[in-house]
C-alpha cells in the first residue's frame, strides 16, 4: 500500500509527472478564476467549519490549501530533479563539488518553495521572526556542533582536501580510507575493517595526513642492524637489491640505505623506498622486503646479532674464594 501512494505522489515516469502538473495547474487555474464557486457556497459555511479556540478552517480552505501545497510540491520536484540532472551533466566540474552544489541549490529550491506555501496558506511571515529568534538560540547552545560540522562538511567539500578513497591518518592514531562524507560527518574504514564516524569539525580544527591527496605513492623505511663481524657493505647492497627486485618498489626515487650508528650489539641501517601505490598496502611490501632481506643476508653469511654485553670483572680473586667458601 506505502508503495502504490509513494508511486502516485511521485511516479518515475517524465511524462505522468508532467501530466499531474498539468491537471494540478488546470485545477488551481479554475479556483483561481472563480469557476468553483458553486463548490465554495457549499463547502464554505458554518456547519462545514472545524473550530479550535480561536481557530477556524472550512472544507472549502481545507481543499484548497491541500491542491496549493500538492501544487507546489510537484513544482518543487520537478525543478529540483531538471537543476540536478543539468549539475550532474556537467563533464569539467568534480564529482564533489556536483554533489556540493546540488545540494545548496535543492535547499534553496525548498526553502523557497516553503515560503510560497505559507503565503497560500495565508500564514503571516512575519511570525516567524520568533521561531528565527529560537532557532538562533538552539544554535547558539545545543545545535552549535551540528552547525559546525555542517559548515565544516560544505568547506571539506569546495577545498577538496578529501575525497573518497583516500588514505588518512588523524591525531589520534585512526588510519583508514574516506568511504563516504556526509553534511555531519565522515565515514573512514580502517585497515583491520572498522568503520569509524569522524565529526567533519574534526578534520578542520586538527592534523590530518592524507597520504593520497595529490598521488598514491608514500616513501615507507625498513630498519635492521648486522654484526660488527660482517662486511657492512654487502650487507647495504644486499638489503638495497631486495628492495629494488619488488615489483612494486618505484624506480624513482631511488632507494636508499644509510648506516644509521653504531650500537650495543649491531652496526645500524635505515633503508629509505617508494612504493607506487600505497591504495593496494603498505605492510605487505615492507614484510615481502623484510623476509627477502633475511634470506639474502643467510645465504651470504651476514648475521643479524642478538644483544649481548661484555662482562668485566675487576676482582676475579675474590669471587673464586666466596665461590670455594
């Protein structure tokens, strides 16, 4: 039953709803003109008048303020639906900003088309300078965070700083891709499947990286430490062509290995790649890197070190003589 009144009131066909325009302004054109009066002397009268304190509404207004609203509706629709079609069919303009401007356009189209009603209707506008004086103060204390993401939502949306499918990181450690963006907030999936709602305020008060905002590629590092008994050298050339040999590892720029310092246990490096692009993972390549590193340093006998510590004893003496007790 929902479904059959959804299709009268707004059937998909182009040529029903212009069809229903017509008999509608038809119809609003005779009450116009006078052509109903015969209905209004009938309908219009005390025994037929719905009264409520001080206030009174016949069949006759009933019946014309629901065509008027009906009316009105289906201006509204069709203007609403014509406007974004011709934004959405425009080729230069972006996705986002498509969705940004069809947007503010439809609340325009029906706050304007809700002004028009009241009028009909014969509201006073005025009256509703009080319902503006308490929407101000709802803003001003318990829907000042709506607002706030909502402005910070249609900013996001002209600055294209973020876009679905982008990779992000926030302050506080969230790392996943933009799915979708809405007037509230953000929906951003993370590497291990959550999805997390972000405030759009968020994204404009704090950091926040966006890995893919001008292209996919990022710079990842891998760190390991060699023995001081190993060739040092080798061991850079053998962790630099385990990097270069992965297919997704960027010719440009060039890997790097540097010796980062000399510790404890081991002769420290730092290896600095590219990978082309970061949308498809990160771990995987830095792991496959890794596994490959180890194998290549097995096979040419560098050895990756345990900690250790060398032990001095400055009295050897009287250790032996508490240990023979």
């Amino acid at each position: 039953m929902k479904k059959i009144w959804v299709s009268i009131l707004k059937p998909k066909g182009i040529y029903a709803k212009w069809l229903i325009l017509f008999v509608l302004a038809v119809l609003a054109w005779l009450w116009a003109n006078g052509h109903f009066e015969v209905a209004k002397q009938y309908l219009d009268t005390e025994e037929l008048t719905l009264s409520v304190g001080d206030f009174k509404i016949t069949v006759y207004a009933a019946v014309k303020a629901l065509l008027s609203v009906v009316l009105i509706f289906w201006i509204t629709a069709i203007v609403s639906e014509f406007a974004e079609k011709r934004i959405f069919s425009m080729k230069k303009m972006r996705v986002a900003n498509k969705a940004l401007l069809q947007k503010i356009l439809q609340i325009i189209i029906y706050f304007v088309a809700f002004l028009v009603t009241l009028n009909i209707l014969g509201i006073d506008l005025t009256s509703l300078t009080i319902l503006s004086g308490a929407l101000g103060i709802g803003l001003g204390f318990g829907l000042q965070k709506i607002a706030a993401n909502f402005v910070s939502g249609m900013i996001l949306l002209l600055e294209r700083s973020l876009k679905p499918g982008d990779l992000i990181e926030l302050e506080d450690g969230t790392f996943g891709y933009v799915r979708k963006s809405t007037s509230r907030a953000t929906l951003i999936e993370t590497i291990d499947g959550k999805e997390v709602l972000v405030p759009n305020e968020e994204f404009i008060t704090k950091q926040v990286v966006n890995w893919t905002l001008s292209n996919p590629s990022a710079r990842l590092n891998v760190t390991f430490g060699v023995s001081y008994n190993s060739d040092i050298e080798k061991a850079r050339d053998l962790a630099l062509e385990a990097i270069t040999s992965h297919p997704r590892c960027a010719k440009t720029p060039e890997a790097s290995c540097f010796l980062e310092g000399f510790g404890d246990s081991s002769v420290d490096f730092s290896a600095f790649f590219w990978i082309k692009d970061i949308n498809e993972g990160f771990r995987n390549v830095k792991s496959e890197i890794m596994f490959d590193i180890w194998n290549k340093f097995k096979e040419n006998d560098i050895e990756i070190p345990f900690p250790q510590r060398d032990l001095h004893l400055k009295n050897p003496e009287a250790i032996k003589m508490v240990s023979n007790g």
